[in-house]
C-alpha cells in the first residue's frame, strides 16, 4: 500500500527501501568501515595516540626517572610492566619508551626491559586487535581475489611455521615499522599467536637495543630535541633503507601471488565474490 512518506522530491510515489528486490537488496553492502566493525576505529587509535603519547612522555620523561629511581630495584619491574601496557594499549610509542630505558637504566638493564616491553606489549595489541576484529578484516580482504591472494602469500595459513615467523620479523626489523599498526595487521589477520611472538622478538630486539644503547648516552634531559641530536644520521638513512629492502621483498611475493590469479584466471568462488 502506498504511503504518503514515501513520496520522493518531484512528487511522485516511490517504493520504500524495504519493498526493493532481495538480489538489490543483498547487493548493497554497507560501508567500509562499518564492515570492519571496532578494527576500523582501532586502526585510526594506533595510528593517532603513540604521536599524542610521545609528546606527553618527552614532556615529562625527568619527572618519571626521578619516581622510578626512587622505586629502587622495584622501579626496573614498574618500567618494564607499564612498557607492555602502555604499548599494547597503542598510547605510546616504543622507540620512545626503549630509549627512556637506556636513559634510566642503561644499557645494560634498560635493553632487557624494553625488548620484554615490546613483547610483552605485542601480545596484550594482540589479544586487544583479535578481540575487537574478530573475522572481519578476514571477510573484508576475502571479497577481492587479489587482496586474498596477497594474504595467502604472506601470511597464509598454508605457510610453514619458519615461513612463517620470518615475515613477521622482517615487518619487525625495520626501526621506523609502526608497532601498534603491525600488531593490528598481524592479528587481524589471524596469523598464528606462537609466530606472531618469535617473530617479534626476533625482529624487534635490534632496533630496541639501539633505542635503548641511544638513551643511555643522553646525560641532561630525556627531551624531543635531545634525542634527535643524540639519534645518529646512519639511523635514519639505515631505517629508510632498510624498510625499502623489506617492502620490495614483500612486494615481490605480493606481485607474484597477484600474477599468479592472472594466468590462472578467477575461480566461481571469486566470481562471486567480486559480485557480492
């Protein structure tokens, strides 16, 4: 039955979006990030807070040594706890609390509490990123053949558990690689927790080590602009030049699983879901 509030602009009746044909209606999806659901939100967190959480930490970096020293050999243990929180949680950013470890501790305590930080912390994004994505990062990336080809190369569950483990340390290795957007991007991703956790160790270790080795050598105060001067050129260069390597290396695996689709051709199953 027509109803008066379903007249459209120039006057005339039209059926309203309930009485649309089931394939029209199946056939419109909603937005992107509707379809992502809390990951898509959660994506933009991790990108925004360690920025915001840098600048809050640098800006008090002297009064958090002065209470942690003060804390005795508890402080160590305090450091490193609120490490894997506060990173997991993606409010600060790692490169900033591995070089306030070398700066509080020194080298030779301040690099194994960061790196148990990073690690700890990428487990806790871990948990915190499969919670909130659950399978739709999965079904998003499903609906195009070439982005499932891509994942299935990467990190595709037919993969070996060495195969594995050395993607994920080479997305690790670079030392500008964001943390708290790789521990989404792994998780949703489902790749498997026991790879996820070498891996990282394995890739994080360097660049957290010569975060902290960087801290230790900065005597006055922990500030933005001291720790860009302490920060040596061949860092910069090196971490640009390094994430270069890792992005070709992945690139080709992605161009050759996407290649791979071309010759062979699109199954039904990607038909459909090109369609759907």
């Amino acid at each position: 039955m027509w109803r008066r509030a379903d007249i459209g602009v120039a006057g005339r009746y039209a059926l309203p979006v309930t009485d649309l044909p089931p394939t029209q209606r199946e056939t419109e999806k909603p937005p992107l990030m509707a379809r992502l659901g809390a990951a898509g939100p959660l994506a933009i967190a991790s990108a925004v807070l360690p920025i915001i959480g840098s600048l809050v930490l640098f800006a008090n970096a002297d009064a958090v040594r002065d209470l942690l020293k003060a804390q005795g050999s508890l402080g160590w243990a305090l450091f490193a706890l609120g490490f894997c929180v506060l990173s997991g949680l993606a409010l600060l950013p790692t490169y900033a609390q591995s070089g306030m470890a070398g700066y509080i501790f020194g080298l030779a305590l301040g690099a194994p509490a960061a790196v148990l930080g990073c690690v700890g912390g990428s487990l806790i994004g871990y948990v915190v990123a499969r919670a909130a994505s659950g399978d739709r990062v999965v079904r998003v990336i499903d609906e195009h053949p070439k982005w499932r080809a891509i994942r299935e190369a990467l990190v595709g569950e037919r993969h070996s558990f060495w195969r594995l483990t050395g993607t994920v340390t080479l997305l690790r290795l670079p030392p500008n690689s964001p943390f708290a957007m790789t521990n989404l991007a792994l998780a949703a991703t489902r790749v498997p927790l026991r790879v996820y956790l070498l891996g990282t160790a394995v890739g994080i270790a360097p660049r957290t080590v010569l975060a902290a080795y960087i801290g230790s050598g900065i005597r006055e105060s922990f500030s933005s602009d001291a720790w860009n001067a302490a920060v040596p050129k061949w860092v910069y260069f090196g971490g640009i030049g390094l994430a270069i390597v890792v992005v070709v290396i992945l690139g080709q695996i992605a161009a050759k699983a996407v290649e791979k689709i071309g010759r062979n051709g699109v199954t039904a199953d990607d038909q459909a879901s090109l369609r759907g």
